[in-house]
C-alpha cells in the first residue's frame, strides 16, 4: 500500500513556504510570551518539521526540530522572549528556506550560515538550561514519574500480512511512542519444507517505555490489524520495567536474538527511497508551473456566470432554430445579454488570477527591521492597501523593484539620527507603502520622510557625466527623472545596502516591461515619493487592429498618440531619404512596416498614406499601415511557448475568425528599425571608404 | 439485472483492444508520410493530430521553411514547411497538402509544432533490429535529424528523430532577411 508521495510535494513545499513567512510575521510582532503569535510561530515550525519528516526532508526536520524546541521553551514561559533570541529565530527562518531548497534538489546545503545558526540555537538553548536549571530538573522529575511501560503481546493470524499489513510497520509507529524492546517468538514457525509463504507464523511480545502514550495510542497503532490478530496490552509499573525485562530475556521461548528495530527502521526507509526515486525523477522533468489559491466566494461567482451563459446560449440557439426577421429585436437584446455575460465572465476569470498585493508588501517589515540595524536608523514602517489586489505575474515581477525601491529610501532616503534631531525631526524614520487601484491601473507609492533628493547633486552629477548640458534649464521632475540614467549614483560612499548606480535604472526598466511607469517627486528636507503605475493584467491587451498587406497586427491601445491620413505637406525628406512626418511641433519619423517585416503592402508610398502615431519611452514613431480595422480586447498568447521570441512582436492572439494575428512590441520594434538604420549608415561608409 | 450485463461488457471491451495492444508490443510505430518522392517515418506517439493545410499566419522575418503560425484549439502553432527545410520535393500547396501537428517533450518542457508534408501515407510497424544506420553520403538532411533507415518492401524510409525537430527553427534565425 504504497502512496505516491511526490504528488504532494507541491502541496507542501507550499505550505511550508507560507509557514515560513508566518513564523518571519509573528516573530517580528513577537514582543512576550503571552502573545498569541508565539502560538502560531510554534504551529508553523511544527507543521514544517511534520510535514519535512513525511518527505524524508532531513535537514529540515533536524534544522526545525532545534528550531521548535526553542519555541517551545518560549511559548511554556520557560524562557524569556529576549531580543536575540529572535534575531537568531529570523536568521533561522532563512535557513529552513535553504535547506527546504537543498532537500528538494537531494543536495546538501553547504551553506555556512546554516552551521552558524545552528550554533547559536545550541548555545542558546543550553544557555537556558543554566539559567533555569531548577525549572529543568522540575520537568525531569514530572518526566520520571511520567514513565510508563507496557508490555504488549502480539499474536498476528497467519493471513496478517496477505491483508496488506507490515508488523515493521506497526513497530515502527510504536518506535515514535517510546522506547521498544521487541522479542520475536519462532516457536511456531514449521520446518522449511512445511512454509507456507504466504503465511506468518511469527509472534512477538514487545515492550514499550514511553513518556506520555496511553492504552488508547498503542491501540491506534494496532488499529488497521485489530481484527487479524490476539493483542494485549498491560500496564507493568515503573520498577517493575527493569525486572520484567530481565524475565523477558531469560525467557525460553525467546529463542530469536531480539529485533533491532533502528537497523530495521533504517532498511526500511532506505528501500522506502528507492520506491520513490521513480515518481520523484518523474515529477522532477514536469515544470514548475505554480499554483494559486482561490477563495471559494470567487469560485461560487464564475459558476453562477456560466450558469447565465448557458442559459443566453440555450435561448440563442432557440431563436437560431426558425429565424425569421420579427425576431431581430429578440436576437439583438439577446446578442447583447451574450457581450454582458462574456464581459462579466471574463472580469471574474481574471480576479481568480489577482492576488491581494500583502504578498509582495509581507517581505517588508523584514527588510525594514534587518536594515535598520544594518544601518542604525531607527525606521517605521506603515502599509497601507494591502488588499489592494494584482495579477499574479505582474506581482512577481514587480517585487524586487520594490525592495530595490524601499533599501534606497531607507539608505538615501532617512538620514542618520543625529542628522534627523539636528532636523528638528523626530529621530525615528517613516517610510510607507501604499497601494491603491486608479482607473484601469494599480499605483504603489513609496513615501519616506527623509533628506528628499539633493536637486543640485543630481544636476551636478548628470553634467559631469555628460547626460545634461551645463547651462540648460530643466524643471524639477526633469531634474529627479535623471536618478534613473544607468551608472547615476549621488550616494557619496558605497554600501552595501545601495549607492553602486546599478539599479534604478534596471527598477525603471522592469516596470516598463510590465507595461508600467514610474514618478518621482522630491521636497528638500521633508522626503521623496516614488508612484508607481501598472497595469492591473498583463493577459488581456486593449489593441487597434490594423492591416498591411494581407496580414492583421494589433497595436496597443495604450501607446498609440493618435492615426491620421497624411498630407503630402507635411511629409519632409531629410539627411539622407529619412521620412519625417511634420506633428504640429514635433517631427515624427516614419516607420513602414511592410519594410520592417518584409512584406507586402497596397500602399508603399507615404503620400496620402495612413500613420499611426505611437509612443514609446518619449520616443514618437509613425507606422504606415494599409488600413484601420476595428479596436478590440485581445487575450495575449505567448509565441515564445512553441516557438521563440520575435524581434518586433510581443505576442500573438486569435480573432474572432479564429485566425492567429500578431501584436507589435513597439519599443521592439524602434530598436529594430534603428539597428537597420544603423547597418545601413555602415555600409554608406564602408561605400565612401571605397570610393576614397 | 443491468449492472451485470454491463459488468460482463466491461471485460469483453478489455479484450477488444487488448489484441490492438498485442501487435504494438513488437517494435515501435512509426507514421509515415512523404516529401517529393521520398518516405519518411516518425514515432506515431509525438503524433497529436493531422491536419489539412490552411494558410498561417505569417510571422515577420521568419525563415523561408517557417510559413508562420495557426490557432489550433487556442494554442499558437508554428508551422514549418518540411519540404524546404530539407530540399525534398517541390513547395506546392495542394488539397492533398497535410500538416502533422507532433509534441515533442524538450527537457522541461513540449513543444507543440507543425510540420507541412505532402502526404501521410501508413502506419509502419519496426523493432529496433529493423532500423538501420543510415550511411553519411551527403544528403540534404542534416544527420542529426535521421533516427535510422528502414526497409519497407523495395522502398527505404527515413525514420526521422522527433526529439532533434524542435531544433529545427533555430538553425537559421535570420534566413528570411537576406531574400
């Protein structure tokens, strides 16, 4: 009766992960011992050694086992909940994490903290123990009194094991209970020619020391087998134990040498391993796909939506049956009921993807607290909107700008604490995080209330490095977009936390590629705020579509400035056939697609043309395409899942028609034009070279 | 009672395609289809359906033998033209023009891709003692694609390697650019 464990491995890693932040949570509220959270500190690291212990996970049961005995002592007020102590617990969670990661892989986890750590745990426990000797040797004596030992017969019928039933197996479950003497009685056992080997003819007699176990835990270990074999069960006093186990041994049916029920314990696991390397490895090739939990109310919605959609789709098809044209009123309305049904079904689809956005905001108060005694900084730190809820993938992919965001404030952002008093401030830092949702997008602000950005510095900085010409004149938000050039740093000493120049540049493209934007705005003295806008999905696009040639691209709505047909005016050729499309002020370079794509067109001559004007990271293009086609909701599908990535194209979707159209990455696509310009002005060189 | 009419159905059915199963166990299954003239062979177990040829969608600087992608049941497949990647046969597109869609399990991860063929024609039974080496007299295939020859009355068929297909977009990533 083997199950195949690897299946729930997901399930656990899971679980334990989520433990893991619950322990980070409690243990950073955690302020005394009559604190509920030590409770559910305790639970989750007990789960996590249970749970590890299933999966054969043994660096994590004995890393977690230590773990767990100190919250023991915390939690039964045997020890005091002192600061330190909670440093090492923290330091703790970290490494469970490791060592869950290096079981998972069957490596072992050669990290040394992990060593470090666990000295400490000893230290600190053993420190308790000196402390408290006299509580120690109160529960040695409760313990003693406490022993117990049963003698158990065991006579199993012959079938026990035709029934699926190890007795290893329930010698094993009694190991958990105590200490075990077993004796196995081979009296019945028939001669070699005569067995049977279907058969059992053993006996055993088993004694148990055990702590805390009653009749009824022993009973439930022999629970499955209750009606297949003669068990009894006595209670043998505390001193009698001793004697009764010399009888046992002087016995003379006890003509087998007793079972050792470690080296047993260790064949079984060990045979136990080799029947789930298979499905392991097999699990293994399977790609990590994740998972979301989803709360049933959200569930209980879509069900009802599809419910109203069957029942829009029956009185279609009715109506289908014997059309006639009285009935276009009823096909209309019920058209319309469809559009609101497929809306409603498609909104609610994408909130079982949404996830309240607490899970990338729970990594803070961690970061905050480590930090600050990294730094010295006495910081607070408030949230708010933490259910402000996100897409999962935007989700993760927007944390590490996030915590990139929260260590600048906290190291650039909140001077020291002299600094602060010298301020007139209050010694100790603020920093917040908010979250809230504004039309179709989420916006996060990061707040500190610190030193604020140093304009002149900034300015100082860009014209050195030749960004910004020295004597232009540039607005403030001009001033404070600079901090995201790459290499720019104003930080006057590099640390550790911030202050290498790598980074806002990478915070500022990670949030573009979400399809986001980033805003900073500053006051001397009194702090900054960086707002962050993003999409709230990144798996449904509004899209322009439109034609070239034979073929149908989606622009996206988002970065179109506006379409116009063009006058022949405005068109301008200048240094060297390159097209500019005279926009009011601006003068819009244009870009053919059909040239870019190698296609096809009706239409390769600008005059009269239709552009489509679109923006990318201040940078105006103007597509020429053959024709505008209507603008719709697109589900974006990845290319790159059967085939590869595209240059100039994001995704591709299907249409109503069921066709497959593609969607333009238009800051993919200005990149590309500019490398073909590029090679172009090469070879014009290379041609003047040779004719030089 | 009905139950137990069901019940002897059951076994009955079991049997039905246990004597299907009978035959596979000898050697494994290979589809085969034709280029041109020539045959070719692929395990019938990559096979996830086949299809008629519709025109794809075209995806910008694709090499000449990615004729672009289709919707198939939601999924985006990329269809590429056999016959022109491999020199085989000429590039026409007649009714009889299939595409066999095949999956093909890459490391972590399967792929699902369109191959364009001119025919499929059986389904071909060969153990391992039946495949042979193919020798390397410069055909236009790249070896690393041929699994091994097999005979098949007076014909040979290349038994081609399913695993090694999903490479075959990325041999030359900018082909389409220089035309």
């Amino acid at each position: 009766m083997t199950i195949d464990l690897a299946q729930f491995l997901p399930t656990f890693l899971e679980e334990s992960y989520e433990g893991l932040e619950t322990m980070e949570t409690g243990l950073l509220n955690l302020q005394s011992s009559e604190d509920d959270s030590i409770h559910s500190i305790f639970r989750a690291a007990h789960s996590i050694k249970g749970g590890a212990g299933t999966f054969g996970f043994t660096q994590v049961t004995n890393f977690t086992h230590l773990v767990e005995t100190l919250l023991d002592e915390m939690r039964d007020g045997r020890r005091d909940i002192i600061q330190s102590d909670i440093e090492i617990l923290l330091q703790s969670v970290d490494c469970i994490r490791l060592l869950i990661e290096a079981d998972r892989n069957e490596s072992v986890c050669e990290d040394e903290s992990i060593n470090n750590v666990q000295i400490l745990l000893n230290e600190s426990l053993k420190s308790a123990n000196t402390q408290t000797i006299n509580e120690s040797e109160d529960t040695n004596d409760s313990k003693s009194t406490n022993q117990q030992s049963w003698l158990i017969d065991f006579i199993p019928q012959p079938h026990l094991v035709q029934t699926g039933n190890d007795p290893i197996f329930l010698f094993n479950a009694l190991a958990d209970l105590g200490e075990l003497r077993i004796i196995c009685n081979t009296s019945e056992l028939p001669v070699f020619s005569d067995i049977e080997p279907k058969e059992l003819y053993l006996k055993w007699q088993i004694q148990l020391s055990t702590l805390s176990s009653t009749e009824k835990d022993i009973r439930e270990v022999f629970e499955w087998v209750e009606d297949e074999c003669i068990l009894d069960i006595t209670l043998l006093g505390t001193e009698a134990a001793v004697d009764k186990e010399q009888d046992l041994k002087s016995a003379p049916v006890a003509s087998e040498p007793a079972l050792d029920i470690k080296a047993a314990k260790e064949e079984t696991t060990r045979t136990s391993l080799t029947d789930n390397d298979k499905p392991q490895t097999s699990a293994k090739t399977k790609p990590d796909v994740g998972s979301i939990r989803v709360g049933v109310d959200k569930v209980d919605i879509l069900i009802n939506l599809v419910g109203e959609l069957v029942i829009t789709q029956s009185m279609l098809s009715e109506l289908g049956n014997d059309f006639d044209l009285s009935k276009l009123e009823k096909l209309t309305s019920g058209l319309d009921q469809l559009l609101q049904n497929t809306k409603e079904l498609q909104e609610s689809v994408m909130r079982i993807r949404m996830l309240p956005i607490s899970f990338a905001f729970n990594r803070f108060p961690r970061l905050i607290h480590d930090l600050s005694i990294k730094t010295g900084k006495e910081i607070e730190l408030v949230i708010k909107g933490e259910q402000t809820e996100l897409d999962k993938t935007v989700m993760e992919q927007i944390g590490d700008p996030l915590v990139h965001l929260v260590r600048n404030a906290v190291d650039h952002g909140i001077e020291s604490k002299e600094v602060r008093i010298a301020n007139g401030k209050s010694p100790k830092g603020k920093i917040s995080l908010d979250a809230y949702h504004m039309g179709g997008s989420i916006v996060i602000e990061i707040n500190d209330d610190g030193g604020g950005i140093n304009r002149q510095a900034v300015l100082n900085k860009a014209i050195e490095k030749g960004v910004v010409e020295p004597n232009s004149t540039l607005t403030d938000s001009q001033v404070f977009d600079l901090i995201f050039e790459p290499g720019f740093s104003t930080a006057n000493e590099v640390t550790d936390i911030s202050g290498r120049g790598v980074g806002m540049d990478v915070v500022k493209k990670n949030i573009q590629s979400l399809g986001g934007r980033i805003q900073v705005a500053s006051e001397p003295g009194k702090g900054s705020s960086f707002k962050v806008n993003l999409p709230l999905t990144l798996a449904i696009l509004d899209g322009q579509l439109v034609r070239v040639g034979t073929e149908v691209y989606i622009i996206p709505l988002i970065s179109i400035v506006e379409s116009l047909q063009t006058k022949t005016d405005l068109i301008n050729r200048v240094s060297g056939n390159m097209l500019l499309y005279r926009l009011r002020e601006d003068n819009v370079p244009v870009l053919p697609i059909y040239q870019l794509f190698n296609l096809e067109a009706d239409n390769i001559e600008i005059d009269n043309s239709l552009l489509v004007v679109v923006e990318s990271d201040g940078q105006k293009v103007g597509l020429m395409v053959d024709d505008l086609l209507a603008q719709q909701q697109v589900v974006i599908k990845s290319l790159k899942d059967n085939y590869q990535q595209v240059d100039g194209i994001s995704g591709a979707t299907i249409l109503g028609d069921g066709s497959v159209a593609m969607i333009l990455d238009i800051p993919g696509m200005i990149s590309m034009a500019l490398a073909q310009a590029q090679v172009a002005q090469k070879t014009a060189h290379n041609n003047i070279e040779e004719v030089v | 009672m009905d139950i137990q009419a069901l019940a002897k159905d059951v076994p009955a059915q079991g049997e039905q395609s246990l004597e299907g199963i009978d035959f596979i166990t000898n050697g494994e299954q290979y589809l085969t289809f034709m280029l041109g003239t020539e045959q070719f062979a692929i395990n019938i177990l990559c096979v996830e359906e086949i299809r008629s040829w519709e025109q794809p969608t075209r995806i910008p600087n694709a090499p000449i033998h990615v004729k672009g992608v289709i919707n198939m049941r939601g999924v985006i497949v990329p269809i590429i033209d056999l016959r022109i990647k491999f020199e085989v046969g000429e590039n026409t597109y007649l009714p009889s023009t299939v595409v066999i869609i095949l999956t093909i399990e890459v490391e972590h991860d399967s792929k699902v891709i369109g191959f364009v063929v001119d025919a499929v024609s059986d389904v071909l039974n060969a153990e391992e003692s039946d495949i042979k080496k193919s020798p390397a007299f410069g055909g236009s295939i790249p070896p690393e694609f041929i699994a091994g020859l097999v005979n098949l009355e007076n014909s040979v068929v290349t038994l081609l390697n399913a695993e090694a297909l999903h490479k075959i977009e990325k041999h030359q990533p900018n082909g389409g650019n220089k035309s």
